[in-house]
C-alpha cells in the first residue's frame, strides 16, 4: 500500500458527513463534557507474512557460537562435560531476533501511521481510546495488525504542533484524570522483543528434568532459560523507553509467550504497550481518600 | 455538532484540556530515566495522596527443573516438585527485587504473579511497578508485594507496611485405595479418609510454608492471601497447592483505624412490588 494517499473507501467514509465513535456512552459523554468533539472512527491496518528463519533462511545469521545474531543482546554457552560425542550439545546462546522486531515495528508502524494519516484527512487533533489487535490470518505465517481509535477535535484548542495529532489508549473518565494529574498524552508506545534459546547440553538436560541422571541433585534454576526470559523483557522496555525521549509511560502492558521447539531450545516474545504522557504542570496531591462502607 | 451547554459542567477541565494540548508543542523534558508503569491513573493518583510515586515498570522470572520421574506413582508428598516451586518463587522475587532496586525504588506494588507447572520444570514470572516515596533516594532493602496501589496506600494510612511476598507450596500423590477397598465402597457413601487427611496436610504444609517465609522477612502476618490447587493437568494422580500473598508489619507504634463513613447509595436497583410476597412466597 502506498503512503501518499488514504484508501478510496476510507476517504469516502470520513467524507461522509456523519461522525462515528468507539466509545461508550460513558466516555462519550466524559469527553464531550471535556471538550473533546467526537469526529470518525479512525483505523489502519497491516497484514504482514513472517519468513522462515530455520536453517537455509536469509535470516538465520547465528549457526555457530561465534556469530551474534543480527546485533544486539546474545549470550553464549559451553558445555562442561568435555567431548561426549557428535549429537552432544556442546554450545548453546541466547541472541535477540532483531530481524523478527524490525517487522513487528514495521507491522504495528504501518498500522499506526495509518490511523493517524486518517485521524489527519478528519483535521483531529487526537486519537482517544485506541485499541490494537494482532491476530494470524488464514495461516501461521500471515499477521494483521488493526488499530481502531476515535478521532477527536479539542475545542478551541491548539492544533498539534506537527500536524500529526495525539493518541492515546485512554478515554472518558481515565483520560479526564489523566489530565486533572497534570499529564497529556503524546502517542502510543509499543515494541516486541524476541529472544531465541539454542538449549546446550544442560539446558536440554535440565529441561528435560534429565540432569540429575549425571550426578545433579536437588530442583535447579536453568540459568540460560531463566536469563532469555529477563533479557526479552528488558529489551522490550529499553526499546519503549528509547521512544519516550524524556516522557513517562502510562497504563503499560507487558504481554509474553514462548513457543516450545523442543529438547530445551525455545523462542522468547514479549509485547509492552502504553500511552507516552507528558507532564503540563505540577502534579497537586489529592487528600488521602476517604475510606467509605456501602450500606446497601 | 455543538457541544455547547446552557450549565456547562466542568469549565475547567475543558481549560485543562486546552492547557494540555497547548504544552505538546513544547518537547519532553529528560530527566533520565523515564518513568514506566502500568499502575491505573487512580493508583498512581491515590499512591501520591500517601507521599508514593510510581518509577519504573519491573519483573523476574525463575525457570526451574524437575527431575524426570518424580510424578510417577507414589505416597505422600513430591518433594522435588515442592522444592522447585519454592526456588523459583524465591528466584522470581529476588529478581524483581534486584530490578526494583537498580530503578530506585523501595518497594514493588500490584505485583502480578503467574506461575505454571509442567512436567520437567516449573516457571514463574512476577511483574509489578516500582515505588518510592516522592523524590526519595534509593534503598537497598525493598519490598516486593502483590497489593494494588489502592490497597497499599490503604494500608501505609492504616500504619503497616509491606515487607515482602511470601509464598508456599506442596505436591502430593493422591492416596491409592487397595482393590478390596475399592470394591466395597462401590455401594456406600463413606468418607475416604486418606484422601482427607492428605488433602488436608498437604493444604497445611503450603500454608505453613508461606508463613515460614512470612516470619523470616520480618513480617507479622499475611494480607491477601490467594491459594491455588488442582491436579496436574500431566498427571492426575499428582495434585498441587500454592498459597501466597504479602508479609506485612506495624509500622506505627499502633494499627491507625481508618474510621470508614458511611454511604447510602442513591442508585440501587428498582425493587418491585410481588404480589407472592404476601403468601410468604
């Protein structure tokens, strides 16, 4: 799809005259009274088809010990045991999918800077109560990103400084708190991390519960499994916190999975989401709220 | 559409509103590390009314391995299983401890914890936000506790505080009946007493655990306390128990009553009038 136009169906649509919203009543009527006039549902998407990355892929790029992944974080392993035989593990590393990030950015990046590209064709000044979905399409390999959020103009406001308006997963009454806080929201804050696990031969053995056949006792941490899974999740938020540049991150997520692929090897992805927000003044303490009992 | 309104509700929030957006022109202000959180507005707001603020968004994990074998047929308890469970607890909790502590916190709050068992290694993951009283220097010695920022700030003006997460576990085989026995309670309603009473130690030793783990933080007791059992989904003859919650202490020299006021809600739902209810019905 290009970037220099919206769809034709998008256009007519917001073209259309009538404004339509994703939010409740509630938060319909909060932002109203706020002073935020509903203008178009606003949405883009991106579906994306995820390559092989198994041997013979362009992207496989740390089939030995001593190559390091696409950059970044990766970690080596050796076996203690000496030679064993051929089939024995002998190394094993952790190595940051790099490759597998950048097209989850691109994926979510496209999807974003459509929905935005809409909420500007509708001359919003924001995006409130955006919510993002990634789901396969028709097989394993293909992922839609969507992000659906509702388009607003402040009234009598100042129009964003770039053009670009603001977003925010927030609506209603969080959003009205928010900035009774003293916080206003910038934009969506989001990134995936993805760390490989090449198991060596006490990973296999430990995550096979087979270790204590050569001589180890006692429940055991699986020192490569357990620093896999804190690296992804530091990544993710050294990646979200690179894209804050001085502002803070409000209502994060942080989503992992891991797919199992056998005999201790493992892939490790791990999802943060929230809403950069930055702070307009300073922040008034409210009194200690006041403890209450329902008598109903 | 118009917006406008005879009585306009909130006149100032509108020029908040206006404030705010204004302000996106300047740019962000860094002041090193950015706070992350995933803490709800309300938290963050009701953590501020007691002197906290939120810094950084923390986790840990801790993979543990279980012996290979040690869920086939047995008597009594699976120690093995029990003792990974507690390692990666612990291992967990000091992770996110450590993480807490390099961000500058003092403690962890609305700390999330998942925890899952399979058959050759038991995984834990603890994720939370770290806390700190406004504009405080770091601290070595932090807490790390599941309250949300609700319940901590409720408890802190109740004059406790948390000092950690204490947690216990406990696997047993559940008991075997002879075929005899098995045979002549086909046809009675009879307690099996030996799955009672290995039920009930089992229940009790994941129990004492978690308190053991309570007394050794220094704390005096435990609040929220969340108990998990089942059986393995690897192995139904196997079932587990898994209690937690946070290890909590006086702080002030006595516990401060709240004194909650009372409120009569005005939005209960319409009770009709049931002609039955004059036959007692």
């Amino acid at each position: 799809m290009t970037d220099d136009a919206l769809p034709e169906a998008a256009q007519r649509r917001l073209a259309s005259g009538a404004f339509s919203s994703g939010l409740t009543i509630p938060d319909f009527s909060a932002c109203l009274a706020m002073g935020l006039r509903p203008v178009g549902l606003v949405q883009g998407f991106c579906v994306m088809k995820w390559s092989w990355y198994g041997a013979g892929s362009p992207y496989l790029q740390a089939s030995t010990p001593y190559s390091s992944g696409g950059g970044g974080y990766a970690e080596s392993y050796r076996c203690p045991h000496g030679f064993v035989s051929g089939d024995h593990r002998s190394w094993g590393q952790n190595y940051e999918q790099t490759w597998v990030e950048a097209a989850w950015a691109q994926g979510f990046g496209s999807a974003y800077a459509r929905l935005v590209d809409e909420a500007v064709a509708t001359g919003a000044h924001g995006v409130i109560g955006v919510v993002d979905t990634a789901r396969h399409l028709s097989d394993l390999a293909v992922t839609e990103f969507h992000i659906l959020g509702t388009a607003v103009v402040v009234e009598e406001g100042s129009p964003p400084p770039d053009g670009r308006p603001w977003t925010t997963y927030l609506a209603g009454q969080r959003l009205a708190k928010l900035i009774e806080a003293g916080f206003m929201p910038v934009a969506l804050a989001a990134a995936m991390s993805s760390v490989r696990v090449w198991a060596y031969c006490m990973t296999d053995y430990l995550m096979e519960g087979r270790n204590f056949t050569w001589g180890g006792a006692g429940a055991q941490e699986v020192d490569q499994v357990v620093r896999a899974h804190m690296a992804v999740r530091q990544l993710a938020r050294a990646q979200v916190r690179g894209q804050l540049g001085g502002d803070a991150l409000h209502g994060a997520r942080l989503t992992t999975s891991h797919r199992e692929l056998g005999e201790g090897d493992e892939v490790v992805e791990c999802t943060l989401r929230g809403t950069r927000v930055r702070r307009f003044k300073d922040f008034d303490p409210v009194e200690p709220p006041m403890p209450t009992v329902r008598l109903s | 559409m118009s917006t406008a309104t005879p009585a306009d509700p909130s006149p100032d929030l509108r020029a908040e509103v206006r404030r705010a957006t204004a302000a996106l022109a300047a740019t962000g202000h860094d002041h090193g590390r950015p706070v992350t959180s995933d803490l709800s507005i309300d938290e963050a707001l009701l953590l501020h009314a007691v002197g906290w603020e939120p810094v950084d968004l923390v986790c840990g994990v801790s993979v543990v391995s279980v012996p290979s074998g040690v869920w086939n047929w047995g008597s009594g308890e699976i120690v093995a299983a029990s003792q990974a469970q507690g390692l990666a607890f612990t291992g967990a909790a000091n992770r996110i401890a450590e993480e807490c502590g390099r961000a500058g916190g003092h403690g962890v709050v609305g700390v999330h914890v998942e925890s899952t068992v399979q058959r050759h290694h038991v995984d834990v993951e603890l994720v939370g936000t770290a806390v700190r009283p406004v504009g405080a220097a770091a601290k070595s010695d932090v807490f790390v506790s599941d309250l949300s920022g609700r319940d901590f700030s409720l408890l802190r003006q109740a004059g406790w505080i948390p000092v950690g997460l204490s947690y216990g576990a406990s696997f047993v085989y559940a008991p075997r009946r002879s075929a005899g026995t098995s045979l002549r309670q086909t046809r009675e309603n009879v307690e099996l007493t030996n799955f009672t009473e290995a039920m009930y130690s089992a229940r009790e030793l994941a129990m004492e655990r978690m308190q053991q783990t309570a007394i050794t933080m220094g704390g005096k007791g435990i609040v929220e306390v969340k108990v998990t059992e089942g059986p393995m989904p690897f192995a139904h003859h196997a079932i587990g128990f898994a209690a937690w919650g946070t290890a909590v202490r006086l702080e002030a020299e006595t516990h401060q009553y709240l004194r909650p006021k009372m409120v009569l809600p005005l939005d209960d739902a319409v009770v009709e009038f049931e002609a039955g209810s004059l036959r007692g019905q």
